[in-house]
C-alpha cells in the first residue's frame, strides 16, 4: 500500500476508534487493543521519511487527546522504523533488505507473525515509556498478550474484509 | 563538509528518526513535571473538547445509570443530616470548603498513570491543587486547567500520594497505586500501634487541606506487618468504583491560599 487518499482515510478512521477506546470503551479496564499503527504496518517497505514524519504526527495527535506527553509519538517512530525487523522470522535476509517489499503480499501465517510482533513490541515499549517500571511491565506481559491477540484479531478482519478486497 | 553532507544524505532516515525520537523523549521528559509547559491550556480545552463531544453522544446509553447512582447519592445525603450531631468534628473541616459539581467526560484507567478531564475549567473558578470526589469516595486532584475543562490526576497513578487514616482512629498513613488493578490500592506508613482490621473503612484525614476529614476511600482487605518495619502494609478496595465514573465534586478549599501562606512563611524561618 502507498501513502494516498485511502491510507489517510484508514488512518483517520482508526485513530478516531483508538481514542474512543482509550476514553469511552470500557471493558474491564485492562483491555485495550492497539489498532491506530495497522496502516503503518502495511505500507511499502520504501518512503521511510515520509512515514517516520507522519507516524509521529499520529503520535503526537493521540498524545495529545490522551495527556501521555510524547509517549506515542516516541513509540509510533520507533516502531514503524524498525518494522523490517519483524519479517526476521520468515524472510531471508537478501529479500529482507529489498526496497519495495509490500506486507500486504505476505501469506497469512507470515501476516500473523509480522503484525503480531509489531502490535506486542508497541503495547510493550507504550507501557515501558509510561511507567518507567521494568516490574510492573514484566507482571503485565500476560494482558499485553491477550491485547496483542485482540488487536490481531481486528486488524485481520480489517485486512481481509477491507484491505485484500480492495486490492484483490 | 562534502563528506559530511554525503554522509548526512546517505543516512537521512537514521537522522530523521533520531531527531523525532529526541523531540518526542524531550515532551515525555516536560510532560513529567506535571505537563507545566506553554500548551497546557491548548492541549486541555482540545481534547475536552472533542471528548465532551463523544461524551454527549454516549451519556444516553448511562442515564440508567446516573439515574442509579444520584438516588444512592440522594439516600446517603439524607442519612448523614440525620447523624450530623454524631459527625460534628468532621462538620467543622466541611464548612471551609464549597463543593462544584461537574461531568467526567473521560476516564482513563488502562495506563499507570490516569487522567480524568471534567466540563468545568477556570471560569467555574477551578484550579490546580483542588480535590475531586465522586458519589462515594475520592477520585483525584485537579492538575491542569483550561477556560472550560479541566484534567485531573486520577488516584490510579503512580504519583498519587493522599493522607488517609482509619475511621476509628487518628494514625494516618499514604495512599498509593501500584498500578496493577484499578480495584485494589494500597497504604503504607500506618504505625503498628494503630489498631485496625480487615473491612475496616479508611478516610481521608484531613491533614493536606486539600480534602476535608473524613471522606470514605476504601475498605481494607489485607493487612500486612512488614519484618524490620513499624508499620503497616494494607491493601484496600475503593468504595467508588474508578473505572465506572459520571458525576464529579469538586472541593474547593476557600482559605487554601491562605494555608499555603502560612505554611510557607513557617518553612522560611
């Protein structure tokens, strides 16, 4: 995917339910998926400026509905510039290094790997820069899975429902 | 400088990302003393805004609920006119403060350290340092405000430091959150001479003039004795139930100014 009308359209959507889950939703308090970086994710490994500038604005616009500073901001940026890193698991590193790379082509397994790191490694790094408490961080690695997995599951349905059909 | 600037181009993505984390750590860094900088009042009255707007279209689905917890509100205002005479001492700490209602508009709780922004703001006359209850216990202290809202730090963070002490008894200790479970707090430095036991009710005590004496926080539900420590450990559950909040109070302490005075001129000499 590239950075047109119909990312920013996503983006828009999504960032709008990121916060309305942060602030309105409740269910129970603990469970929050992270869904506003999905359009990052699935951009083209190529124009990384343009995507570092815009994933900190996304951050920096949820920090500021959500009074968390720069934590976002911070997270977003590094997390979309180390993204080549989560297709470790299954791409060689030749290929790895390729500009052009489009994470939409990858096969669903490959897809549940690369995002489900991504989310975990976000939900990870947000927590770690909030508290600035490794303890409190390690006793709630659980609940970062289980958000992890729910987020997996919305960005799936979001991706086969939406995205693949657009693009198939 | 050829090289240099070859160099700078050849890594303009590493830089770029350097240089918006390095912007991104200073805000974090700002935002950790209390977000005192130039944009607070911009930053509360945007998202107060855009949030009360949500808010408006979400309240229908609560009113039942609101409905609820005013009538419990209303049973408990009567019965405490009843025992007044018996509650005369907290009377008197009362009669200092005018109480402001207010909405909670959002209520974080998932972070380790919450805010709450409330509809009232500096033209309702609130300020930083006041106290906020809920319809049952407290619920935090203002921290920020903007002509129209204002955002307080909820008790669920890792800041929160609140005098509190037994129902029965003058020992007071702290108020903490560790920030595992919204439904469980914690207090530390009540002395072991204190004498207290499980389901006993804590209270505010009074001490920081912030709250008056006497406001429920919660009920004790495990109490440990720490080796080599003289005093307690206690965990309690909040009597408000923090991840569900609709009306606020705010507290408005009307000779604070002059407390601050006064104990300010005493740590001078």
């Amino acid at each position: 995917m590239k950075i047109n009308f119909r990312f920013f359209l996503l983006l828009f959507l999504l960032v709008f339910i990121q916060l309305l889950w942060y602030n309105h939703l409740k269910l129970y308090g603990r469970f929050v998926p992270i869904i506003y970086i999905y359009p990052f994710l699935i951009l083209s490994f190529s124009q990384n400026n343009l995507q570092l500038i815009l994933a900190f604005i996304t951050g920096i616009f949820l920090d500021i509905f959500l009074h968390t500073g720069g934590i976002f901001a911070a997270v977003t940026v590094f997390i979309i510039y180390i993204r080549r890193l989560f297709t470790i698991p299954f791409l060689h590193q030749n290929r790895r290094n390729e500009e052009q790379i489009n994470p939409l082509l990858f096969s669903f397994n490959n897809k549940i790997i690369y995002y489900g790191l991504a989310i975990f490694f976000t939900i990870l790094f947000l927590n770690l820069l909030e508290s600035f408490s490794f303890s409190y961080v390690f006793y709630k690695v659980p609940l970062f899975i289980i958000n992890t997995l729910l987020s997996l599951i919305i960005i799936i349905f979001i991706d086969y429902l939406f995205i693949n059909k657009i693009n198939g | 400088m050829t090289r240099l600037l070859k160099f700078m181009m050849e890594r303009k993505s590493l830089l770029l990302f350097l240089f918006l984390e390095f912007f991104a750590f200073t805000l974090i860094l700002r935002s950790n003393l209390y977000l005192n900088y130039k944009h607070n009042h911009f930053v509360t009255e945007v998202s107060g805004r855009y949030n009360n707007r949500v808010h408006n279209i979400t309240r229908y689905f609560e009113l039942n609920q609101v409905n609820r917890k005013l009538q419990e509100e209303n049973s408990r205002i009567k019965n405490k006119k009843i025992n007044k005479i018996n509650d005369s001492i907290d009377f008197l700490t009362w009669k200092n403060f005018s109480v402001i209602p207010a909405v909670i508009i959002t209520n974080q709780f998932q972070f380790s350290n919450n805010h709450i922004i409330i509809n009232k703001g500096s033209k309702d006359s609130i300020q930083p340092g006041m106290g906020i209850t809920g319809t049952k216990g407290i619920i935090g202290t203002v921290v920020k405000v903007s002509p129209h809202y204002a955002a307080v730090l909820s008790i669920l963070n890792n800041k929160t430091s609140i005098s509190v002490k037994p129902k029965n008894s003058n020992h007071f200790g702290f108020l903490k959150w560790e920030g595992r479970s919204p439904k469980i707090l914690t207090v530390e430095d009540i002395p072991l001479d204190a004498k207290i036991n499980i389901s006993d009710t804590l209270v505010t005590s009074g001490n920081s003039n912030i709250f008056p004496k006497g406001i429920p926080i919660g009920i004790i539900t495990d109490i440990k004795k720490l080796k080599g420590s003289k005093n307690y450990s206690l965990k309690i559950r909040p009597v408000e139930d923090l991840t569900d909040l609709n009306i606020a109070y705010i507290l408005n302490n009307k000779y604070q100014k002059e407390y601050l005075q006064l104990k300010d001129s005493i740590n001078e000499n």
